[in-house]
C-alpha cells in the first residue's frame, strides 16, 4: 500500500468529523503510522512507528510532548513491532520497557523515568529518584540491546503469569511463544490451530472480571487467559503455568469486522474496543468502531464512527480508564497523520440506539444461519452415519410389515430382535468410530 506523509504539522482541528464526542488534542510532533504506545501514570510513551525511530512522552493534563530518546541506529522499528512495560517491584515510578518486532531483527530495552520531572510541579519526586541512589552506570531513557532471536514482524505480545513474569509472543504466520522474564529464558511454544495467518491483530490478557477460573482459586494462579483476534479469527488462549500446554478454543468474530485487520484496540474490565481497520485495496479503510464483551461473548457495533477513516493507529486508555486516546494512522486517501484525540467512553454508558439494536438483531440472525451451515456441514463430512440411519429405518420398516403379514403371532419377538440389531448397530458405529476417522471423511 502506497503511504504518504505530511511535511507539515496539521492544526489542532484538521480532519476531524462531525462527531462531538471526540475531542482533538495537541498534534504528534510528526506524523506516525503503526506506533506503539505504553501508559504510565500522567504519560502516554510513543515508541517509533513506521520509519520513525525517535520516542516521545505525551503528558495527558499537560496536553505536551516531550522528547524521550531514539533508537539505536540501524534499529529503525519500520512498525509492526510491539512496546510493552513491565513494573518493577522494588521502584514503582521507574519501569521497564520492552521493544521488539519490525520488519528487522531488534529486541531492546529501556528502564524509564519520567522525562517531565524537571518541571516544578515534580520536584518532589524528583527528589526521591535523587534520594534513592542508584548506581552511576545505570542509564534511563536510552534503549539497551535484550536478546535477537526472530523476526517478529506485525507482533503482538502481553506480559503475564502468577509473577506477571511471563512474556506471551503472537506473530506470523501462526506462531504463540513464552518467554520468561525473571530468568530470560525461552520456555514454550506452540501454533495456532488457525487457517489464515496473523499480522497486526489484537491480542489481549482476559481481566479478572472475564477470567473462566475465579482469581480466587489457586488453579487460576497458574492459568494465563488471553484473547486474540485478527480478521475472521478468533481465538480464547490458555496456558498452565505449570504444565505448560496450550489450550485453544474459536470465538465467534461478528460479520462486518471480519474482513478487517490492522485496527486499533484497547481493553478495560471486559471489554474489548476496536477503532478503524484495513480490509484490502477493494474495501479501503474503516471509520467504524466495535465493542467486544468478554464475559457475555457478544460484539456491538456502534452507530458512531471515528471522525476519520483510520487504520495503522493506536488505542490506548489513560489512568484511569475514562478515555481512550486515538494516535496516527493513515486515513482513506493514504496520508499518514500527525492526529491525537480522545473519547470520554462514558459516551457509551449511554442506551443503544436503534441503528445499534437493529445491527445486534441482524447479527443474531446471521450467527443463527452460520450456526445450521456448520451442522449442514457435519452431516456432509458424517456421510456413512447418516446413509446407516436411513438405511436401518428402512430395513426395520420392510421387515415388521414382511412380518406382520406372514405371522402376525411371532411379530412381537422378531420386531423386538431386529430392534435390537438396529440399536447394537447403531452404538457400534458411535462406540468405535473415533474423532480421526470421522473427520477424514
């Protein structure tokens, strides 16, 4: 796909629809496509993007940028790769950030501390990083080589386990791998039971309000619950910590978002929220955004859509869960943006409209359909159980009227013994026909 980038920085209110609930915030101090983003505290971090390698904090009640670092040279993350954080115990307002992917090899990472604690209002803080006296060789804010073990392109990756020290890797074609991060050691991998290939998909930690085991339980300790969706796929992911094996289970992905990839998403309590999408040359890109419920299983379509076509940004939610930021993207005529907004999701609290209890309605009944489709289909990959139903009621039917008619005395005793026959045939076949067998068919 052909991109174009602006030389310019648009204006606050550029390219912004009619759409009220979206409030437009200071423009990226460059256009940037296929970024990733991390939150912490009053910060939105801004790491690289497609031909952009240098880094940004983003302070959310400042409405300002600052310049963090860039990486390394010849390190240049082209997009496609993935920016994580991981808190550390012992310090809690520094934390560590991974960075690997792209189109190139690079695992990196970072310790970071706040870029805005020179300004008067951080003094304080600033003053205990001061206070705790950390070594002179230990560098922040600049992006340190990790490990370099695969090409990771459109990668997505989550950070997990009892210790929250597992590192869940998802990437083409249909690759899942674990790494652990207390030790630094590669621990598992498996593939996805999948048919098409994954690339700038969504993959997302269950929370603990959507968890199949209660957090409760010592079983749910060891039991990592991811979701991963891309296009048509959907898949809910577990992992036993001890074991370590995989279990895969599909998810239904409504209709109209199937054709989709390369969209934003964000993900607070049980939802999941998705923004835009790329579906192909012939579809182009989407403005339309979907609401995605853990614990009831169910999609939503909203009526209202972003002020801009967009696909290639980034859906990230503040502090405190009330807004969801919307970074870059390309739009509809292939310019790369320099747009930053945000959505009170308040804004969705609210009833649904009509437009959205009708799309609900159509996509139950679409779902219904799919549903006697793959029945349909069981029956035609079961051909020789289905012919040996029909072709014992024949049977049974031909010889209780043979019967009947010759000896009316003996029709109890022989329907009896040929029903018998049925039944003994019929468990045999479901006895010993194993799941192999039937699904070579």
């Amino acid at each position: 796909m052909e991109m174009k980038t602006s030389k310019t920085r648009p204006e606050p209110n550029e390219k912004t629809g009619p759409i009220t609930s979206f409030e437009t915030l200071a423009s990226l101090f460059v256009p940037l496509y296929r970024s990733q983003c991390v939150f912490h505290k009053h910060e939105i971090l801004i790491c690289g993007g497609h031909n952009e390698k240098d880094c940004y904090s983003y302070h959310t009640i400042k409405n300002q940028y600052k310049r963090i670092c860039s990486y390394p040279k010849n390190t240049i993350p082209w997009g496609g790769h993935t920016v994580l954080k991981r808190i550390e115990k012992n310090d809690p307002n520094a934390i560590t950030l991974l960075s690997f992917g792209g189109q190139f090899k690079h695992t990196l990472v970072m310790k970071y501390t706040s870029v805005w604690n020179n300004d008067q209002d951080d003094e304080m803080e600033m003053e205990k990083e001061k206070r705790k006296g950390k070594p002179k060789y230990y560098k922040y804010n600049e992006w340190f080589p990790f490990m370099n073990r695969q090409n990771y392109t459109g990668v997505r990756a989550v950070i997990g386990g009892n210790d929250n020290h597992l590192l869940f890797i998802t990437y083409y074609p249909k690759n899942i791998d674990v790494f652990d991060l207390n030790i630094f050691q590669y621990v598992n991998c498996s593939t996805l039971p999948i048919g098409d290939y994954i690339q700038d998909h969504c993959f997302v930690l269950k929370t603990e309000d959507a968890l199949t085991i209660p957090m409760k339980t010592n079983v749910s300790k060891k039991m990592v619950e991811m979701l991963l969706f891309c296009k048509a796929i959907g898949l809910s992911i577990e992992y036993d910590e001890d074991k370590r094996i995989f279990k895969f289970n599909p998810l239904r992905v409504c209709s109209t978002i199937r054709p989709f990839y390369s969209y934003a998403y964000a993900c607070v309590n049980d939802i999941v929220l998705f923004f835009g999408g790329y579906g192909g040359a012939d579809i182009g890109v989407s403005n339309t955004m979907y609401k995605y419920s853990m614990s009831e299983n169910k999609w939503t379509q909203f009526e209202q859509t972003l002020p801009i076509p967009l696909h290639g940004c980034v859906g990230i939610f503040n502090s405190d869960h009330t807004c969801v930021h919307i970074i870059g993207g390309i739009d509809d005529k292939k310019d790369i943006t320099a747009a930053h907004a945000k959505i009170n999701v308040n804004s969705w609290a609210k009833e649904m409209t009509k437009k959205e209890l009708q799309w609900i309605q159509e996509e139950g009944e679409k779902e219904e359909i799919e549903q006697i489709k793959t029945e349909i289909e069981k029956m035609v990959h079961e051909p020789q159980i289905k012919k040996l139903k029909v072709d014992f009621f024949f049977i049974v039917c031909f010889v209780c009227d043979y019967i009947a008619s010759k000896d009316k005395q003996k029709d109890k005793s022989s329907f009896s013994c040929i029903v018998q026959q049925k039944i003994e045939a019929k468990r045999h076949c479901n006895d010993n026909r194993t799941l192999d067998s039937i699904t070579a068919i």
